[in-house]
C-alpha cells in the first residue's frame, strides 16, 4: 500500500502541474503567408479534467491507509 500511496500522490502532483502549465502559458502561433494557426490557449475542457484527475488522485494518496 506504500508504493500504491507514493504513485497516487507522485501522479497527482505531475498531473496538476501540468494542467496549469497547459492552462496558463502561451503557446507559440505559427503564422505563414495568409495562413496562421493558432494553438488553443487558456482553461480547456482538457485541462479542467486533468487538474481534477490529479486532485482526485492527490486525495486517494492521502486518504490510503498502510496495512501493517
């Protein structure tokens, strides 16, 4: 239960970080002749879901309970 505690909680923080790192920093726009992309920017329906996930996980780490 150890190991499974240190995963959720490893899982949880990666996850949070990366989602507000997706969240908040801009992302380069390519702009060529007539034709320009741009990437999405700002809180997505994909990134919401990640912060949750690592929320969720961040939680069951905590709440895991050593078996002795």
């Amino acid at each position: 239960m150890k190991i499974l505690k240190i995963v959720l909680l490893i899982a949880g923080v990666a996850l949070i970080i990366f989602g507000l790192y997706n969240a908040f920093v801009p992302q380069a726009v390519i702009d060529v002749g007539p034709i320009e992309v741009n990437a999405r920017e700002g809180i997505t329906n994909q990134t919401l879901g990640m912060i949750g996930i690592g929320v969720l996980a961040l939680l069951a780490g905590i709440l895991v309970k050593n078996r002795r």
